[in-house]
C-alpha cells in the first residue's frame, strides 16, 4: 500500500540542523587552488596527525542477497544497472547479517530517490507482517518504484522534505505504531548523513526515550497468542524480533560526498576539536576529501557508460551518485600544486574521508550505539564504497566487529 502525509504535520524548521555556535570564518576560506604550498603543507601535517592510529584499510563486507539474484543476471542490464544492483544487493546483505531484515519495523530511507533500495528490502521481506516504509526525499522525483507496491503488509509513505526539518516523532505512523526504525540509505550525500544521524540518535531515539515508550516484545506478548509467537518462531522470524525495544534498531547508511559535508551539520565536532581542530580545517579537509577520487579519471570506470550528462538531471535519483565524479571541485587534482603526486593527493583524499567519518562513529558511540566502517562494494562499482552500520550497543549480534 501506498500513502501521503501532510508535510506540515513533521515539519519543525532546523530540527536536526544542529547549532549554529561558530563565528563567521567565510573571510579565511579559500580555494585550496589559491593556498601556498607552505599553507598547504601545514594542512596536511595537521590532518596526518589527526589520522595517526585511525585504520585507513577498512573491513571487505562485499555481499549480496538472493532477492536480487534474478535481477542481477538479466541479460537485458547495462553496464550502469548491474553496478546499482551489485551495490543494493550488498546493502541488504548488510541489512540481514545485522538481523534488522524482519517483521514489526519501520524502514526509513534517506535520499530516497526512486525509492529501489526500501523496494529491495521489501522483496526480501516477502510476507513479514507490519512492515512501514518512509521514504526521505527533498526533491520530486521522477519514475518512482514505491507507488507499485501492493501487498497487505507494507505500508509506504513518501516524505517531500529536506531531512533538516524531518521530525519523526510527528510521523502518525510512528507515533502510533512505536515499531522499531532502521535508518537505510544509498549513496546518501555528505550533510545529508549528519542530517540524517542527528534526526534519528536525537530528534527520535532521544524524545520517544524521555517518554519512556512501552517495549515492543512486550507489546507483541501481549497482542499475540502464545499459537501465533510459535508460529513466528518456525517460520524462523523470532529472532528478528528484538528482545528489547529500541527506537531505532540499527543505521545502515552507504556514505557519499564528503566534500558536501558542512561544518553547522557535522555530528563530529566535538571529536575534532578534541584533536584541536575547527570549522577551518574541517572546510579544507572536506574540500581535500574530493582528491580520493578526482584522480581517478582515466580509468576504466571514468570510460563506462555511466556518463557526466547525469549531472544535468540531479533529481531524477540518488543512484547518480555511484561513481564519485559528480563532486568534482575546483580543487580537483588538475588545478592543484604540483609538488603532490596524483597518488599522493588520492590518499590524502582518502584520509580526510576516513577523519570525518571517524567523527560520525564517535558521534555514534556517544549516543549509545557500537558502530562500524566498512567497505561494501568494489571500487569499480563505485569509488564511493564505504557503509557506515551502527546498532543500539546492547544488540551487537557477536558476528559484527
């Protein structure tokens, strides 16, 4: 089933904007083209001192699930479909391997876009009962797949608003149904990620807390007869069913344009400024982040056919952003100073995204999850292939690391 809600009704200006606490610094930022070596270099000291002891080899957590096998060999794919489809297949092998794929939870998509994600999830979902997808998108867009849906225990909902003033709490859905909430999301860019972080660890999981919410196992104790529980556990759904409720069950987020990310939205200040770091070298390590990829554009996936005329039609889906050459800057590797190699500047590049994403799993761990970063797919499928996972601490299943 498919249905709309009024945007009035979760709309609360700024909510998950984070505060606007910093003086303004736009007069000390410059193009990193336009910086001298020496301020360059002093730059990069610091971001290397920053990164020492962080992990710059990520975990290879490459998978895939048989709800996408048909679709992955159709022989009718192309090269840029079948490189989607690898992508959404390992997101929701990630999905299952956390046990966040079962019945009574609401699904929520950031940066929706057609919506192919929530939609894979629900084919691997096949009948599980009370299952609530919400789809978050700023933008309209185009050759939407949610509107197809048509089964009796699924729900979905499409959001058209910007994820700074999404206020989950006023969702009817869920502040009638107080299911459990895994925040998914594909290629979800830069600030977006902060954006979305901070609407579900505070906006959500903070306020349904302070009203001490009844828990869901007991809620389904009571609802159920002790016939259809055992029934739930043949199936082999049981051990989906947290034993304890969280209002958020888990994050499993593909991670995207870190040199989108802005310093008002960021969820790792503090961990920067514990580092002795601030707004001004978070905007030029976010610029630099860029590097990781800008280099890369005589390879064989700059020559495929997922071509640079996408960036004439941003709202026509998030999956545009598979290849990590939609963000070029001006700071990209041609209008650098040349005394960094191309191999130097991508793993500089790679070290700022690896520095900011660290403040996200700080953030996280704060907050009461046990986070993680890994790697989910080949860089040629896409260059952007790190997915950040996070569960309430208590709920680690033990084959996570």
């Amino acid at each position: 089933m498919f249905s709309f809600c009024f945007v009035k009704d979760f709309f609360i200006q700024d909510i998950n904007a984070g505060l606007k606490d910093e003086t303004e610094i736009s007069e000390q930022l410059v193009p990193i083209s336009s910086l001298s070596e020496e301020q360059l270099e002093n730059l990069i000291k610091k971001l290397r001192k920053a990164s020492e002891g962080l992990n710059s080899t990520l975990k290879d957590q490459i998978m895939s699930h048989p709800a996408l096998h048909d679709a992955l060999h159709d022989p009718k794919n192309g090269d840029s479909a079948t490189k989607h489809l690898k992508q959404q297949a390992s997101i929701l092998g990630n999905i299952e391997k956390l046990k966040l794929l079962g019945p009574r939870r609401c699904f929520v998509e950031f940066g929706a876009g057609k919506g192919k994600l929530s939609h894979w999830v629900d084919i691997a979902l096949k009948d599980a009962e009370e299952v609530h997808f919400i789809l978050v998108e700023k933008v309209t867009t185009r050759f939407k797949v949610d509107g197809k849906h048509r089964k009796k225990n699924s729900v979905f909902e499409r959001l058209q608003i910007d994820i700074q003033h999404l206020c989950l709490n006023k969702i009817p859905l869920l502040s009638k149904e107080k299911l459990p909430v895994v925040g998914i999301g594909k290629h979800l860019c830069g600030v977006a990620t902060d954006l979305a972080l901070r609407c579900l660890v505070e906006t959500y999981a903070a306020s349904c807390e302070e009203r001490n919410e009844e828990p869901l196992a007991k809620r389904i104790k009571n609802d159920k007869t002790e016939k259809e529980i055992n029934t739930l556990a043949k199936e082999g759904n049981e051990k989906n069913v947290p034993e304890k409720w969280t209002p958020v069950a888990g994050i499993v987020i593909a991670l995207c344009c870190h040199h989108r990310c802005d310093w008002r939205h960021y969820v790792g200040k503090e961990y920067f400024r514990a580092l002795g770091l601030g707004a001004v070298e978070f905007h030029y390590f976010q610029r630099m982040s860029s590097w990781a990829t800008c280099g890369m554009r005589k390879t064989a996936l700059e020559a495929s056919d997922i071509s640079t005329k996408r960036k004439d039609k941003p709202n026509d889906d998030s999956e545009e952003h598979d290849d990590g050459r939609h963000g070029a800057t001006d700071d990209g590797a041609e209008s650098l100073p040349g005394f960094l190699t191309v191999e130097e500047k991508k793993k500089i590049g790679h070290l700022c995204k690896l520095l900011i994403d660290q403040g996200r799993i700080k953030y996280l761990q704060q907050k009461g999850f046990s986070p993680a970063l890994q790697y989910y797919t080949d860089p040629l499928v896409s260059l952007e292939n790190v997915l950040l996972t996070a569960l309430p601490s208590r709920s680690t299943p033990e084959t996570t690391a």
